[in-house]
C-alpha cells in the first residue's frame, strides 16, 4: 500500500521549475542541470522552457474547486494552519528599526510558514491547497539558482509562505505603516518567496509587489472590519461602476499630477464619435476624449476621412468604444481611426502632435494582453481568454486570490514590448489595464485593481499634495513621465540633471521592438516633445538633445553591435537596432 501511495504522489507531483505534472523539483531535467553548474557561473534556461513556465505561471493557472473540503487535503496542508497565519503573522515593514526586528520576524516566518527544501518539496494535484500553493508561486531563475546550487546551505532555497498586507500589492515602498498609524486595521495577504542566499534575506521577502500572486481571506459581504480587503472578480464582466468611481476620485483629488492638459494642438486632431460611429473633427468646444493604445499586430486597417461612417472594427476598437460608454464618455481616439494612414504628410503632422493627445485624454484605454487589434478587451462583451480568479474553501473561510499586481502584469505582456506603446503610456495621466485577470487602474498619483477594495483607504483619499508630503511614493508600474523622472527639485546641475532624465528615457525605450526601422525616432517623438516643453528649450537631431549634443554622443550599446537602420546616421543611437 505504502509503494501504491508513493507512485501516486509521484504522478500527481507539481514541479516549480518546468510547471508539468509528474515529478518533484529534484527529480527535473533541468533541476540537475543547474546543480552541476558553478554558484557564480549563472543559470540560463532554454528560451523555449522560460516561454512555456511563464505561460504555465501566468495564464494557465489551474481551476479551483471552491467547494472543496479539509478532508481533501493532503496530509501536510491539513496541518497547515493556514487560515491563523492571516491574523498572527507579522508582515515586513521597512520603517521599523527596532533592534532585533529584522532577525524576530524571520524566525517567525521559518517557524510558522516554511514548506521546507523546494528541491524536495511534494506539492500534489490532487490536494486544492497545494496547487492553490503551486499557482500562486512562480520562481525566477535567481530562485532556481539558489534551490540548485551545490554551494548552498541547508537553510537556503526554501519555500516560505509570507504575509504581507494587501495595500503592499499596489504600492511599491513598504514605509507606509508610519503615516497608518491609527487609520487600520489593515488586510493582510500570504505570498509564496524563496529564501535566498543573501544574509539580508528579509529584504528579498520583501518584495510582495514583484510576487506573481497572493491569496487572501475574503470578509463577509457589509464587515468593513479591514481596510483593503480583498474583492471577488466577476470574470464574466467588469465594474464599470468601480472604475468610474476611481477617475472621479481621481479628478476631485489630483489636480495638479493628474488633470488631462490642454494643447491647441488638440483642434487638429479627429475623433471618433461612438454614439454615432462617424470619424468627426475635435469639437470646437473643448471635450472630454479617451484614447486606445493596443499591439496592432497583422491587422490591416483602412483609412477613413471625416463624416464616414464606421463598418465593423477589429475586436479591440470595438471593445474600447463600449467601455467609451459606458463611462459615459462620447469620443474616443484610436491612432488606426484617427490618422489616415495612407497619407504621408498628414501620418507625420499627427505623430507630432501625440504628445498632446495621450497628455489631454481624460483617460487611456490599454489592452495589456492582446497581441493585435482584433484580440479584444477581456470581459467587455466576451469571457473568452480570461483568466478567473483562484478560489478556495478552507474551514468555512473563503480564499481568493488577489491576482498578479500591475507591475508583473505590464512586465510579462506583449503591449510592454512595442516602442510606439512606450510613449503612450507614459504620457497618459490616467490610464485603464485591461488584463487577463482583471481592470487596474493608474494615475499620476495612485493606483487601483478591481480585486482590492480602496473604498475605505486612507491612502487613496489623499490629494496628490497631502501624497507627495506624507508618502513621497509614485504607483508601482513605472509608466508615467513622473514615475520615471521622479518629483521634486534635483541637487546636480540643471545640465546634468536632464542629460540624466534623458539618458534614462533612452535606456527604457531602446529596450522596445520597432517593427519599422523609419519609426525609430517617431516611436519616441511625443517623448522628446514633452522634454523640450519641460527641459530642453533647443530642438532634437535624430534624436539626440542639441543641448546636450556631446555627452548625448556618449552612449553605447548594452549586448552586442546590433543591425543597422540605414535610415538614420550611425552616431545616432537611431541608427541601431538594440539596447543602450
């Protein structure tokens, strides 16, 4: 019986490296390939494996029956008291600096919440809290390397189940506890980490905002007892009431970060006017508009002139004119509409006024997941392609999962990767993610996800003011120009100060795919646009500040010489394709 019993705990074993039924840790091919390889040598997994467990990880997590009872658990997960670790577990703080606190709350942890060696740890298939376990942990190859190692100790590469609060999954730092004081309690959350080699390992545990997935106690309906609970999803159709209610907040408090900008260049642009599906020019009266950025892909789009009546659209388009309305907006600008693509002289008058198109939308629509125009915007008119949320049952409690946070979303999806996507988020104040998952919600000042409720937060109750002098922290994903230049004054020069600001816009946007090798400046036009207007007051050559014209000459490539774009000089960073 005990030889039977083993035989299936094989079969049914989860393996965290390859993400496949079968075997544990210890027992994959490429387990015992990185354990030959030297500590500092670096593991490099096969392109192909990395493709397959991100797709494994992120959006093909296992379905949840959340019915399921104590007694189906394995022997170790019923055990596990999981559902005490949400109210006696310590989450890590970066504000305490009590002697001992660090070293307190790590054996904590390794007390109440280590699943023990990673290599050898058995997650089952057929136990629901296991594979709620396996799908909410994905280990990076920094993870992998330290579980592999021969050189590790016996106290590295375990798998630790780590609470956190809630509000951690969309705010980056973790000093907000200092300014909380008083305004909890808070909701708590469990995530899966690795412990690293790193004596400073509590840092790494650290990280619940670059964690893949969390799980948290879902309260009863009209509690109120935590701030930041977490929310179930409807995968069948998003909250449109919620996300209305996140731009209205947004437009009472963040005035100055977050208010769309005015530009006369907004009289020269079209529209398209959803309620009656016509191309039309800007109102002569100023309107509110939002503007759609998506991955085009092989779609093919037509051009279209003012008064024509719109056909059927790709998927995408069509999609983003619904959730138009039903945020009871008019106008929406989408770039394949919007600028007639066959007409060179007016494709390049519009790309200069980009700037001031995603600047002065009073939102901006981004379909994260689709890989062309006609993938649609999950849960507008179609479930297909979502991704619902983990759930499970556990001693009369409800756990759900609290869905990858934004920066893992925007990370992992096609959208991140094309240049001309680059621009467009980082000039929108305000912009709308449509996932897999759920909607999350960004401005220049915070950010929001329909799985966590903000209703009560004192954070999100801040204007951009009260934010900046309590909290000095930006929203998570990095995509606005305030995120990645920062606020403030700077100590350096003002010379060097925006070499930097540049140098650092280049370095992002050379990371991205250009699939039109004369679009390499024009991707990241709108960008240099908002430079001039706010630090250089001279023009750009091919790119390069003239201001700053000798030590913009200094870059260099991070990998290898790439290929040539002909088009541009070669002392341009324009004139190669690749990253520096």
């Amino acid at each position: 019986m005990g030889s039977e019993e083993s035989t299936t705990k094989k079969s049914s074993s989860l393996c965290l490296v390859c993400r496949q039924v079968g075997h544990i840790v210890h027992s994959c091919p490429y387990f015992l390939q990185g354990s030959r390889q030297d500590k500092h040598s670096g593991l490099k997994l096969p392109t192909a494996l990395e493709t397959a467990r991100t797709v494994a990880a992120f959006d093909n997590p296992h379905s949840l029956d959340t019915t399921s009872i104590p007694q189906s658990l394995c022997k170790r997960c019923k055990s596990l008291d999981v559902l005490h670790a949400f109210t006696r577990s310590v989450p890590f703080t970066l504000d305490d600096k009590s002697p001992g606190h660090s070293d307190r709350a790590k054996k904590k942890v390794l007390r109440m919440h280590s699943f023990g060696p990673v290599s050898t740890l058995e997650l089952l298939d057929t136990c629901p809290l296991c594979r709620l376990i396996f799908d909410i942990t994905y280990l990076t190859e920094e993870d992998i390397l330290d579980v592999t190692s021969p050189l590790r100790n016996p106290t590295e590469g375990q798998l630790l189940l780590v609470p956190a609060w809630t509000l951690n999954r969309i705010e980056r730092e973790l000093r907000w506890p200092g300014y909380a004081k008083g305004k909890g309690p808070f909701a708590r959350c469990l995530y899966t980490a690795v412990k690293p080699a790193s004596d400073d390992w509590s840092w790494g545990l650290s990280l619940v905002d670059w964690a893949m997935d969390a799980v948290a106690l879902v309260e009863p309906r009209g509690s109120g007892t935590t701030t930041m609970g977490v929310k179930e999803v409807n995968s069948q159709s998003v909250n449109y009431d919620m996300l209305g209610g996140w731009l209205r907040r947004c437009d009472k408090l963040h005035h100055r970060t977050c208010r769309p900008a005015w530009s006369e260049a907004l009289r020269n642009i079209k529209l398209v006017d959803v309620a009656t599906r016509t191309i039309v020019n800007y109102p002569a009266q100023h309107r509110d508009y939002i503007a759609l950025s998506y991955v085009w892909g092989p779609v093919v789009q037509p051009s279209y002139s003012v008064g024509d009546v719109l056909p059927d659209l790709p998927t995408t388009i069509e999609d983003a004119m619904v959730v138009t309305l039903k945020l009871e907006k008019r106008y929406l600008w989408v770039d394949s509409l919007c600028i007639n693509q066959s007409d060179t002289e007016e494709k390049l008058l519009q790309i200069g006024y980009m700037s001031a198109i995603y600047g002065g939308a009073w939102a901006t629509i981004i379909a994260m997941s689709g890989t062309a125009a006609d993938s649609g915007l999950p849960r507008v008119r179609t479930s297909v392609g979502v991704i619902p949320q983990l759930s499970l049952e556990l001693g009369g409690k409800k756990l759900v999962s609290v869905m990858p946070t934004l920066s893992r979303q925007v990370s992992l999806s096609p959208w991140v990767k094309r240049a001309w996507t680059f621009q467009e988020g980082m000039l929108s104040p305000r912009r709308l993610f449509f996932t897999n998952h759920q909607v999350y919600f960004e401005c220049n000042s915070s950010q929001s996800c329909e799985s966590l409720d903000d209703s009560g937060s004192p954070f999100h109750s801040l204007s951009d003011e009260q934010r900046q002098t309590f909290l000095d922290k930006l929203p998570e994903s990095g995509l606005s120009l305030e995120n990645v230049l920062g606020r403030g004054g700077d100590d350096q020069a003002q010379g060097d100060a925006a070499i930097l600001k540049y140098m650092k816009l280049v370095y992002t946007y050379t990371s991205k795919k250009v699939t039109n090798d004369g679009d390499s400046v024009h991707a990241f036009s709108a960008v240099l646009t908002r430079l001039q207007e706010t630090t250089y007051k001279q023009d750009f050559l091919y790119g390069l500040p003239l201001e700053e014209l000798p030590r913009a000459l200094l870059w260099t490539h991070i990998t290898e010489v790439p290929r040539r774009r002909a088009e541009f000089p070669a002392w341009s960073w324009a004139g190669w394709e690749g990253w520096v």
